[in-house]
C-alpha cells in the first residue's frame, strides 16, 4: 500500500503572530530544536506585550486561569513556577543535552533577541551558557548561578571555602584570634579542653592524673597501694575512721582501686552500679541508724554522701604523690651518687659511701608518709651535699655554705667517728626492735692515741679531734630516719605545750580579750587540743603576742637518753672500753640538743595535724 506523505505548512514566525492577533487557529507542528531559544524569548516578549502565559493560551483557544488566578497573579507574582533549586536533575539534563545538540550550528544560539527595553528599543543581550556545579553546603542555587555569571565557574573557590571550614588548625586560628584567652577557658574552648573531651576517661581523673601522674596497673602495685590504705585507717591516722570507729574490708578497698584505676570509674558511678563489689565502703556513720529501717515509709530519704570512698580516694591520691616523689628522688640520688663516685678516688671512703647509698635507698623504699622521705631526703644531703655548680666564665660564683659536719669530713675524722661503736643505722634499728644489737667490741687503744693519728692545722689536738668526731656522730644519729621516727612517735605522744605573753601580749590581753584563756599555759599534752584552742594559740603567735614552747617534760627527755644510752653504751669493764664508754655518752649527750632541733622541725608538721 502506499503511504502518503502529508506535508504541513510550516509558516514563519510573523505569520504565527499575525494568525494570533486575528484569533485564528492554525495548526503549529511541533518546535524543532533550532532556533529553540530564540522562540522561547519571543514567546516571553509576547507575554509581556499582550499580557498572556501559557496558562491562559496553550494555543489551543482554552483559556487556562481564571480572573480570580489573573488578579492574583498580578497582585503577588507567579509563585507557582519551580524554583531553581527545586528543579528535577532530569529537566537540567535535558537543558543541557538540548543546548549541546544546538551547538555551534545556530549562529544566534547565544543571543535573546527581541526583548524590548523600558524606551522600546529591542536589545540583544548575550546570555551565558549555564554549566551545571556541584552544589555545595550553605550555598544557595540562586547564589551559585549569580556567582557563576560574575566570576565563571566558582567550583575551585567552593571546594577551598569547604576545605577550609573541615580544617581544624583554621578553626583553632580563628577562635584565638577573635576571643581572649580567658574567655576560651571560661567557655571550654582551649586544646586542652579538646583533648580531655577526645579521651574517654572522667574530666576528674584527668585532672588529677596531671598531677600525681597516670596510676600503675598490675596487680603487685594495688595489693601494695590498699595495704597502705588499710594500714592508715586502721592505725587511726585519718580523723574520719578514727572517730567513727567504721570497721573496712580490705579485699573492698582492692576492688575499688581496680575499679577506679583500671576500669576509669569514678566514685557516683561505682556507688551507684558498682555497690555490691564493695559494700562496706558505702557505710555513713552519720546514716547508720536510718539504714537500719530501709523500709519504713515514714523515713525522710537523706542524700548519700559516700564519704568512706571520697576519703578513699584522698588516701589514693597521697600515695601517689608519696610513689612520685620517691621515683624522682630515686632518679637524682642515683644521678648524685655516680658524680660523688667520680670525684672520690679513696677505696675505704668510696665503700663507706656505697654502704650509707644502699642503705639510703633501702630507707627510701620502705618510707611511708611524706615526713620518712623527708628523713630520708635530709641523711643524703648530709653524707652527699650538693656539689659546686659549674658556672660559665664572666659569671658570679654563689658562695657555698659550709657546715661544721662538712669541714669535720673533709678533715679525715670520719674515720674516728666510725670507732664509737655502732653507726647511726644500727642504733636506730635498736631503738625500733627491728634487730637485736650485736656485741660491741672495743678498739683496743685509747680515744686520744687514735685522734692523736688525724691532728691538723684546724684540729690541731687530739681534744679537738675528738670534740669534731663527736659532733659527726651526733649529727649522723639525729638525722637517721629509723631515730627521727622514733622519736617522732614519742613526740606525738608525750610532748606538752607551754605559752607565755609577750610584753606587748602582757599590755593588750585582758580578762575580756579572746587570748585571755591561752594567756598563761603550762605543759599542757599536746593530744589534749581538741577544739580551736590551738588555732588561737596560733594566731596569738603570729601576732606577737604569746611565745610558745613545744618540748618533751625532762623526765621524758633523760628516759629516753637512758635509752640511747643502754644500746649505744659497751658493756664491756675494760680500761679501754671505759674510755671510749665516756665518748659515747658525750655523743648522747649531743644528740639532745639535736633532737631539739628536729622538736622545732616537727612543730610544722604539728600545725598542720591540728
């Protein structure tokens, strides 16, 4: 059969315009691909001319919109077009698939022609070709398009204005530039606030792991940590278990440092879903009686203060402090101890010094409170002064300070005072019953023949000899920590406080004034201030107005050199033992006015106690 081709008149576009003036309908085959845009804005000038849309006129003679829609639309706009960031993905391919397949054979594909201006003039106006960008965060369409007319394509810009806001360190600039210091720390802001929100540890350990350094873990260092704390409860030295009288388990006290150091829990979390694993250390003395009705519905709930793990925790975090200063004072005793071995050439003295260096350090690691390292702290600096700096040329020397036991040793009658029988250490080993005292053998010479070996131009007779060798002797006991504890404990003990006024405490403390009860004081035992009665006496003394006296009572006093005085002492009934027996009770003797000064030291450690 054959097919017959109808052809359609295809007018021009002036002919179409007049056949719309006339309201004459003809037939419009479908818009070819060319000469698409040049259409297009001829169909928007003819909107504008003749007030018509697609709406009204599909160019089918149908009106599309109502008067209502035209009145509406003349009051507020179109605002039902799409807008163009609402536009589909497919609508903006086929744009761009269209205006490629146009090409470069429309020599008029980038112009609008007939657009009238406001005086009527026809303007070509040269329109851009629109490419398609990646959208980016916080950028509008609308802005992206205006952007991409003024400047081209604005991808690269976007792309570093995105880096730029993902960069950390800009951020960081930026806040330090725009806000005062202060403020970033009031408002959390700061690197380090950064760095405690990145670890996955409460903010409150952090902080206090900045100071007493992170906690060790195994399993010999918490056994040795919750002796130490169960030891300082039981033995009463917190006054909170002390007056209380709460009775701890000490397998409850490994389980909460477990839980506290390995596990990273903090103390509301292990009271509150933790509580079966240590029981007893969520007894309140002060709660104790509404505990024992828990169901009686009468009973106002009271607020759980959990103050036997925050005391706990106070405990743990002296030990670690007290573990930190022993690890640095062990680093620098080491480090002083290889130059002192350097700088001595002596065999016989470089021995001594080993022996006093172990036994130091051994003092050093069984030290428990913060005032044994300080003992132990004060024998190294006696037997090890710090040594002269090396300054550089040009610069001022600091003078050193030279002590009477420093020029006694530098002497030579170290050797001498080595020859009174036993050192401070074994001494001190007696007096705390940590090991019997072997027998004492006697040299077998006099004192005097054996000074009369280390005269000098400073000791230049045996008498001084010996008066310098006493002096060593003394110093030596008085700063051994196994003496300084024992004596510490009788101390504590039986020392007794005594205040009288000054001359002008005598002319303002009246019956009437607050330092009127503590005006006159006469040997009153220390462990008898209970209330604020010390801290008046404190600050009358601070004021000027009492001088106070902490000693021991004389009887106390010749006690305790009779003790000295029986292990120190040879019990031999030789002439020689004899003699030396005379030294010996000389060194004592000055050990006395030595442990005075260490009642002074104590006075401090005193104050805080109280």
């Amino acid at each position: 059969m054959e097919q017959r081709v109808i052809a359609e008149d295809v007018l021009d576009e002036d002919d179409y315009e007049l056949l719309r003036d006339n309201n004459v309908y003809h037939h419009r085959p479908k818009d070819s691909k060319k000469f698409k845009r040049l259409k297009k804005a001829q169909r928007d000038s003819d909107e504008d001319r003749y007030g018509l849309s697609d709406d009204e006129f599909d160019g089918s003679g149908k009106g599309g919109r109502t008067a209502e829609e035209k009145l509406k639309r003349s009051l507020f706009g179109d605002d039902e077009g799409v807008p163009l960031e609402d536009m589909p993905e497919e609508e903006e391919q086929e744009e761009v698939e269209e205006d490629a397949d146009i090409g470069d054979e429309d020599e008029m594909a980038d112009f609008i022609v007939d657009e009238d201006d406001d005086d009527g003039t026809q303007v070509r106006r040269k329109k851009l070709k629109k490419k398609k960008s990646r959208q980016a965060s916080g950028v509008s369409s609308s802005a992206l398009q205006e952007a991409q007319e003024i400047f081209g394509d604005v991808d690269e810009l976007i792309q570093i204005r995105k880096q730029g806001l993902e960069s950390s360190e800009w951020r960081e600039r930026r806040l330090e530039d725009e806000f005062e210091p202060t403020v970033l720390c009031e408002k959390y802001m700061t690197e380090k606030d950064d760095q405690i929100r990145m670890n996955d540890i409460p903010e409150r350990m952090q902080v206090s792991e900045e100071s007493t350094g992170p906690p060790p873990l195994d399993d010999f260092s918490i056994m040795e940590e919750s002796n130490w704390i169960y030891s300082q409860i039981a033995g009463g030295t917190q006054p909170f278990f002390a007056e209380s009288g709460l009775l701890i388990n000490k397998d409850d006290v490994t389980r909460f440092l477990e839980l506290h150091h390995i596990q990273k829990l903090d103390i509301p979390f292990i009271a509150m879903y933790r509580k079966e694993e240590c029981l007893s250390l969520l007894k309140d003395p002060e709660q104790h009686e509404d505990d024992e009705n828990p169901y009686d519905t009468d009973r106002i709930p009271t607020f759980k203060w959990h103050k036997v793990l925050w005391a706990i925790q106070d405990l743990d975090r002296k030990w670690l402090l007290l573990q930190k200063r022993k690890s640095v004072l062990n680093s620098y005793y080491n480090k002083r101890m290889e130059e002192e071995s350097r700088r001595i050439y002596d065999e016989t003295r470089l021995n001594l010094n080993q022996q006093l260096f172990e036994s130091i350090l051994k003092s050093l690691k069984t030290a428990e409170s913060e005032r044994e390292v300080d003992d132990v702290d004060t024998k190294f600096n006696l037997h090890f002064p710090p040594g002269e700096l090396v300054v550089d040329e040009g610069q001022y020397k600091r003078p050193m300070r030279r002590s009477q036991y420093s020029v006694c040793s530098k002497a030579g009658l170290w050797e001498v005072a080595s020859k009174f029988g036993y050192s401070a250490e074994q001494l001190g080993m007696q007096l705390s019953f940590i090991k019997d005292g072997e027998f004492l053998q006697d040299a077998k010479e006099t004192p005097e023949e054996m000074a009369s070996n280390f005269t000098c131009a400073m000791f230049e007779s045996p008498q001084t000899v010996l008066k310098g060798a006493r002096h060593m002797a003394a110093v030596e006991i008085s700063c051994e920590p196994c003496v300084r504890r024992y004596v510490r404990l009788i101390f504590m003990d039986k020392a007794v406080v005594s205040t009288s006024p000054t001359s002008d405490g005598n002319a303002a403390i009246d019956s009437f004034h607050q330092f009127a009860g503590i005006k006159w004081l006469r040997e009153k035992p220390l462990k008898k201030f209970e209330d604020a009665q010390w801290l008046l006496i404190q600050k009358a003394e601070e004021e000027k107005l009492l001088q106070v006296t902490i000693n021991l009572p004389q009887k106390v006093m010749d006690q305790l050199i009779d003790d000295c005085n029986g292990r120190y002492l040879s019990i031999g009934v030789s002439k020689y033992a004899q003699l030396w027996n005379e030294q010996r009770s000389f060194d004592t003797e000055g050990c006395t006015l030595w442990f005075f000064v260490a009642f002074n030291e104590e006075r401090g450690y005193v104050l805080a106690d109280k």
